[in-house]
C-alpha cells in the first residue's frame, strides 16, 4: 500500500470518530457548549501529550512549529466551533448545521488550487450526492425554510464552514509539521473556550455519566479524529476525504437508530443511499488508478 493511500485510509478514520458525536452529546445536552469544548479539548491534549511522551518522542519540540501553523490549527479548531455554536444559537438548528456542512463539498472545489491536485468530475459529482444526502439526513425529509430573520446565524455557519474546509486544504502547505502539533492546537483551542464560557456561560458540573461522555468526546469524536485528519490532510488523497466525509451524518444516524434514538425513515434510508453512491463514485477513479499501478509492477 503506498504512502497516500494509507494516509487517506487514516484520515477517514476521523469520519468514523465523529460519527460518534451526536451519540455522545446526547448525554451532555445540560451542559454548555463552550464549556464543553474546553473540556473535551483539554482532555485531548492531556491525552496527547502522554502518548507522545509514551512513544519517546519530545513534547515541546513537537509544539516548537512556525506561527503559521499554530494560527491555521488554532483558528481551524476552534473557529469552527465557536461559529457553529454562533450558528446555532442564532438559527434554526437543521438549516444552520447543513450550511455548516458545506464544507466537505467546499474541501473538493478548494482542492483545486493545491499543486498537483487534479479535480475530476467524479470528485464534483460525489460531493453533491453526499450533501444531497446530508440534507435528507439532517432534514429528515422536511421542508428547509430559510428566513432572512436568521441571517446572523446563516452567515455564522458559512464562515463555519469556510473555516474548516480551508483549513483541510491549507494543512497541506504544513505537511512537514508533525501530527503531534496538533496537541497544541487542541490546548489552544481549550484555553480559548474556557475564555469564551467565562466571559458568556455559567459552570454546569457534570455528573458522573457526563463526565464519561466527555471523557469519550476528548479521546474521540474531539480529540483523536482531529490528530488522523490531520495525517491524512496532509499527506493522502484530500478530494476523497472531502466526499468521505458525507460518511459522518449516515454513521452518526445508523449509531442513533441502532441505540434507539432514531427512526429508520424512507427520507433517511434514501440519505444514506445518496451518501454511499456519492463515495463509490468519487473514489472510482482512485480505485482504478491504483489496480493500474498494481498491474504495471
């Protein structure tokens, strides 16, 4: 297996962790959201900087990395949340979170402008099927209306999701900077949080069930799926991981639907259906291209 495809293979891995989001929030719905960033986000770099150090390597050396980098990671984590929560708190909660999730399809049109990057049709193609279904998903087969009285909200969640598209892309020029950065960028983003439900939100403590789920949070769905994005941003096939992407919604509501929190709805099975056409189509090529490698040898 050569080195892109198996940084794309870990890469997807984080689709696979933020599925598990919606799961997990269900148990900490109390508690308040910037609150909630800062914890999870914390509990990630703890967690991160023990695995570097248990792997021999060097905590601060792995933070030592050039401004840029610690700005696009910074701002990329933490921006997207703190506009996705804007979004939300200022929105209808289905149309601002399928705003927001523009960003896998802006991850492929923006691809373009990488060196050496070639955007195919399939690529296009793809990702307008997994945003297709997404809006069923997310929708649940209703009608969307967008009322111009939330327009605060609606521009909050497109800047959401310019910001994490752009930083999926941009990662790229960094792709010398170690995955063990991204522990920094985590207690950036921690520290940030904190600052931001002081300053607008009241403590709520936990209780031992939501402690579990926000342990779960930080060492998943906001903590590890950040570290193989990262990887695989950097270093596999970036347009894949866009339409990949789509996966997230469809495991997220499989994951709900099998713990009895969701109803398998012909809106939803039809999302899913969407959303799996649209990742064979836009890996098609890739598939292909590999069996010629393979062949060739």
């Amino acid at each position: 297996m050569d080195e892109k495809r198996k940084a794309t293979l870990i890469g997807s891995v984080a689709v696979i962790l933020w599925a598990l989001l919606a799961l997990f929030t269900t148990e900490v719905a109390d508690i308040p959201p910037f609150q909630l960033v800062s914890l999870c986000f914390g509990i990630a770099s703890i967690f991160s900087a023990l695995w570097i150090s248990l792997r021999g390597g060097d905590v601060v050396r792995a933070l030592c990395q050039p401004l840029g980098a610690w700005a696009l990671g910074v701002a990329g984590l933490f921006g997207y949340h703190f506009f996705y929560f804007v979004a939300l708190a200022n929105a209808p909660a289905v149309e601002a979170s399928l705003i927001a999730y523009l960003w896998p399809l802006l991850i492929v049109l923006f691809s373009a402008l990488l060196p050496g990057e070639r955007l195919k049709w399939q690529h296009i193609g793809g990702a307008v099927l997994g945003l297709s279904g997404a809006v069923l998903l997310v929708g649940k087969g209703q009608a969307l209306t967008f009322d111009p009285a939330f327009a605060l909200g609606y521009g909050a969640a497109i800047i959401c999701s310019l910001l994490w598209s752009g930083y999926s892309v941009a990662n790229r020029r960094y792709r010398n900077v170690p995955v063990g950065a991204v522990c920094g960028f985590c207690a950036g983003a921690a520290i940030l949080g904190l600052i931001t439900h002081a300053m607008i939100e009241d403590w709520v403590t936990p209780d031992a069930r939501q402690w579990l789920a926000i342990l779960g949070l930080g060492l998943g769905p906001v903590g590890a799926a950040f570290f193989v994005w990262d990887h695989g941003t950097k270093h596999g096939d970036i347009q894949i991981l866009g339409v990949l992407a789509y996966g997230a919604p469809l495991l997220s509501t499989c994951l709900l639907i099998a713990f009895g929190k969701a109803i398998a709805t012909p809106a939803i099975i039809a999302g899913c259906i969407l959303i799996v056409g649209g990742a064979i189509l836009a890996s098609a090529n890739f598939n292909s291209r590999k069996r010629r490698q393979r062949s060739s040898v």
